[in-house]
C-alpha cells in the first residue's frame, strides 16, 4: 500500500510539471523584441515590443508609440501616440464570441464587421464628423486561407456621383512563422492587415481602379520581400523592393529581427 501511494505521488508530480512547463508563456513561446530598419542611406531607426507573458504591451517606434490593453485573453484597446506632433488615437476594439465585430477610433471613425459562414468577413468604415454623424467612406470584403489574410476587396462611397472607385490589395505568402503571431489576441486585429496572418507576405499587390463613363482606369502597384530565418523558421531579416507605410518599415529597405 505504501509503494502504490509513493508511486501516484511521483506521478502526481509529473503531470504538475508537465503542466506548468505547457503554460510557461515567457519560456516557450518566440516573441519579436526589437526590429532594427535601416534605409538606403544608412539611416537606421529601432522598434521595440514588450510584453507580459504572451501579452503585447506597447510598440515603441521611431514615429509613433502604442499601448495595449487587454480584456481577458483579448486586446480591447490601442492608445497611439505620434510622436511628431504629440498627439493621441484611443482605438476601442468590441467582440462577440471571441470574433471582432466593431473598430471604433474615438471621435474619428468606426468600422463594423460582420463574419460570414464561409470565413469572409465583410465590413464598412464610417467617418464621424464634427456634427457626430456618421458617413459612410467604403465598404469590403476580407479574405482568409491557411490563417493568411490573403485579400481586401473595396468599394469607395464618398465619391463623386457617376463614380465607381474600388481597391483591392493581396498578399503572397512564404511556410514560416510570423514573428507577431504568437501574441495573444494580435490575430484578431483585422484593421492590422497582414501583420495578423500566421506567415509572412513575400508579395503585396494593390489595384486601384475607377469607372466613370463606361471607361475603366486602372492601376497596380507592387511590393517585393525577401526574407532570412533562423532555424525555427522565424524571420531574422527582412528586405523590402518598395516599403509599405508603416511605423516600422517606412522609407526602410532592410530590416532585421531580434527576439
């Protein structure tokens, strides 16, 4: 009787240990630290993240800095600030059953989402005046495959009568590990375009287009990235054709990752 008491403490102790060291966030999951970008020039600007546990915490860059800050296992709010004139963007984020359903930049904008039973996700922004009403600027459809957000297909509503605009933007993907996508809640962040996708974007094309008249005018632009990785697949450096707008990577052709 003794022995069988020893034997299910021992083994009581290994299961305790087996699960603490799945739920030890800090150790075993890789996450991004600190992204150096540097231009052509050789100016270069660094971009640090800090978290707790599996939690994002703040982004600080070179332009803007942003804290996060969670409900439960779900990023609720973004406080931005521009570090070039000081000011400050509150972005509230409301979901439904784990799904985001409402972006909402105060006394700025709102965009409403609603998710479809063949994993689209259709949405509308609303611009809000200084009378606090609401007008409507576009609406679209986002498209996902492999847990990448491949597409954003868009139609603009505030222009001219007579006037179709639409844009759309894709993304090209290579099999390796986003370095964001183990933060807790970041994959639901749809107005963060591919940054929330579980691989990381080689190609972006972005196509504009607008009818008038029975006449189409259209335009494409492409952006180029070819990646470095470690030997657990994440990305250690990046170089980037043309940059894409960002805190992170404008005006930069390289960067590289640190974790």
């Amino acid at each position: 009787m003794k022995k069988t008491k020893n034997i299910f403490w021992v083994l009581s102790i290994f299961v305790l240990t087996l699960y603490s060291c799945s739920n030890d966030t800090d150790d075993s999951i890789k996450l991004l630290k600190k992204i150096v970008a540097t231009s052509a020039d050789g100016t270069s600007a660094t971009t640090l993240f800090t978290y707790n546990g599996n939690k994002i915490v703040s982004i600080d860059g070179v332009q803007k800095h942003i804290d996060f800050t969670y409900t439960d296992d779900l990023i609720s709010k973004t406080v931005t600030l521009n570090k070039t004139n000081q000011l400050l963007e509150t972005i509230e984020y409301t979901y439904v059953v784990g799904q985001l359903v409402r972006t909402k930049s105060l006394d700025n904008y709102m965009i409403n989402y609603i998710h479809n039973s063949d994993g689209t996700v259709f949405y509308e922004k609303l611009a809000i005046n200084s009378g606090n009403q609401e007008v409507k600027m576009y609406h679209g459809i986002l498209y996902f495959q492999n847990e990448n957000f491949i597409k954003d297909e868009r139609i603009l509503d505030n222009t001219a009568s007579g006037v179709l605009s639409k844009y759309s933007v894709s993304f090209d993907y290579d099999s390796k590990h986003n370095p964001l996508y183990n933060v807790l809640g970041y994959k639901k962040l749809l107005d963060y375009n591919e940054g929330i996708s579980s691989n990381n974007s080689l190609i972006s094309t972005v196509i504009a287009s607008v009818s008038k008249d029975d006449q189409i005018i259209s335009s494409a632009k492409f952006y180029k990235n070819s990646f470095a990785y470690d030997l657990e697949n994440y990305p250690t450096e990046q170089v980037t054709d043309n940059a894409i707008s960002d805190d992170v990577n404008t005006g930069y052709l390289k960067s590289q990752y640190f974790y």
